[in-house]
C-alpha cells in the first residue's frame, strides 16, 4: 500500500457500500434520528501530511451524538486533569450504552467516560459551575478549533428532542447524583450533555476534528499543542477498549484502530501517525454502532494495513 493509492481505496469502499444490501437501522429512540436515510454513506480521511481523501456524503452534516463523548473528555481532562479518574473508571463495560446495571454495585462511578453514564459524569466536570448554554459553546468553540471550522454547530430541533425523550439518561443523572457523583444541578448536566451529542458535523469536519488524536496530541496544521502526548495515547486507548460499548472488542478485532462511534452512525477511528478517519452511515447495528461505518473501517484498515497490533 502506498499514499498515492489512498483515493482509491476510499473511492473502492464508498462504491461497496452504496451496494451493501445490509444497512442496519436507524436509532429508533430519538425521533429526528429516525427520518434519516440509511442509504448514505460518507468517508473522509486526513493524512499526518494533510491530505483529504473523501467519498459519498463526506460533507453532509449528521448528528455526532456519542462520538462528541471524545471531545467532551478532552476538554474535561483539561480542566481537571488526573482527578477525573477518581469518579469515572477506565474499563470497558460490556453492556449497552445507555445501562444503568453497573452503576449500582460500583456506587454510581461508571464504568468509563465513553458510556452514556460516564459522559454524563464528563459533562458535569465540563458545567462546573457555569451554566449549561456557555458549556456547550465552550465545548463547540473547542470542536470548531480542532476542526478548523467555525461553521459547527448544534442541531437544536435534536437537542430538544433529546431532552424530551432522553428517559434513561435522566435516570443515570438522578442515580448518579443519589451517589453524590455529580455535583451540578442534574437538569444542567443533561442540557449539556443533550446540547454536545446534538452537535452536527460532516465526516470532513470529524476527521480533521480528530487530527490531535493521530499527531501525539498536535494540531498537524499550525503544529498548535491540544494536549500531551500521553494524554492523546490514553484518550486512543480508551477509545480502542470502551469506544464501542459492548461491541468495543469485536470492533478491535475487526479494524484494530482506537475508534468512537455514536447513534447519529458516525465513528472516528484514529490511526496513530497514518491518518484520522470519518465515517457515517445512519443504519445501525444492534450494539447501537453504524453497521456499514463498522465495515468500511474494517475494508480501509484491510487494504491500508492501518492497525495499532502490527503490520501486515
Ligand atoms: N444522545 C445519545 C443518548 O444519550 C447518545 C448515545 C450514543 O450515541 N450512543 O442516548
């Protein structure tokens, strides 16, 4: 495999997947989510040198929902460093995203900032004691920032539709809050949290967004230092080991990159000092993850031999 081969590969892929028959299903349980059309799909990928290689919708704006859970943390590991860790854990959880199983037995520390408890937690680091329409500015200037693009921003109608609907994460907050695990008000918390996974981005913006993640913690352009080389390490591991929720390891076995994926059907996958990569297809699989999104990533890191457990 060489660069050069790179717009072929993703135009290769982009044609299989307006083929594959199977294209999973849209999440069901956020209205606005379930209108939209699972035939799209859209790739971008950013090179270490700054190439954009894109096929299908790659600048169609879809909701990132989970996969913001990425920025969120690294805006809350920037305000509170270490001490995160004392109130969210770093295991992968095995079970759904939205599961409230765990957090009884474990005293409301949820299992890790990738599932929906634990970046419920996330967000309330990120309120402090601000209130819930400057935190998500503060985290959409942040995203806007990494992207390069200020033209990100929040789907409002989701948002809404979000906390109208969003029933299990108003029981993780109050279940959490009994544990004194959330220190802002739990109304708050959820505007914030609501507000960042109804943040709209097109594959381009989420693989230039996710560019830090691929550099050792640099902004590639501008050489611009988000966060330390460790951190950005760690952020990949959680991201390779909890990303996925409990298909976090067949995710691993199949493309073998750090990767987050949300309901919206977007996942970023990040192959350390190769390339940050997008993906988006709205079908989803039944562990809540984009079914064709999955599989791209699984063709892509095939033919590129992208994988952090060795080379092919
Ligand atoms: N907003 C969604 C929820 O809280 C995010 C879940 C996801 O993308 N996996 O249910």
């Amino acid at each position: 495999f060489r660069m050069t081969d790179l717009r072929a590969i993703v135009a290769e892929i982009t044609e299989e997947m307006a083929a594959a028959p199977d294209r999973g299903r849209p999440a069901s349980y956020i209205p606005p989510l379930a209108r939209v059309d699972v035939g799209q799909f859209g790739m971008a990928v950013v090179t270490a040198d700054g190439d954009v290689f894109t096929g299908g919708a790659a600048d169609e704006a879809f909701s990132v929902q989970s996969v913001s859970k990425v920025f969120a943390l690294t805006m809350a590991l920037g305000r509170v460093g270490d001490q995160l860790w004392d109130r969210v854990g770093r295991e992968p959880s095995g079970s759904a995203f939205n599961s409230i199983v765990q957090l009884e037995s474990e005293r409301g520390i949820p299992r890790n900032p990738f599932i929906n408890a634990g970046a419920i937690v996330v967000a309330d680091v990120n309120l402090g004691r601000g209130r819930p329409r400057e935190s998500v500015g503060e985290l959409v200037r942040f995203i806007r920032s990494l992207a390069d693009d200020d033209s990100i921003a929040v789907d409002a109608e989701v948002a809404r539709s979000e906390s109208e609907t969003g029933f299990r994460n108003v029981a993780l907050a109050n279940y959490m809050k009994s544990f004194g695990n959330l220190r802002g008000p739990v109304e708050d918390v959820l505007a914030l949290y609501f507000g960042q996974c109804a943040v709209a981005m097109s594959c381009r913006q989420l693989a230039m967004a996710g560019r830090y993640l691929m550099a050792g913690g640099v902004n590639p352009v501008g050489g611009h230092r988000v966060v330390s080389a460790a951190r950005a390490r760690r952020i990949n591991a959680l991201m390779l080991t909890c990303g996925h929720y409990d298909a976090s390891g067949d995710f691993a076995f199949r493309v073998g990159l750090p990767g987050k994926s949300g309901v919206g059907g977007g996942i970023l996958a990040v192959a350390p000092g190769r390339a940050s990569i997008a993906v988006w297809s709205p079908g989803l699989n039944a562990q809540g993850n984009s079914q064709l999104g999955t599989l791209a990533l699984e063709r892509l890191a095939m033919r590129t031999g992208w994988s952090v457990f060795g080379r092919m």
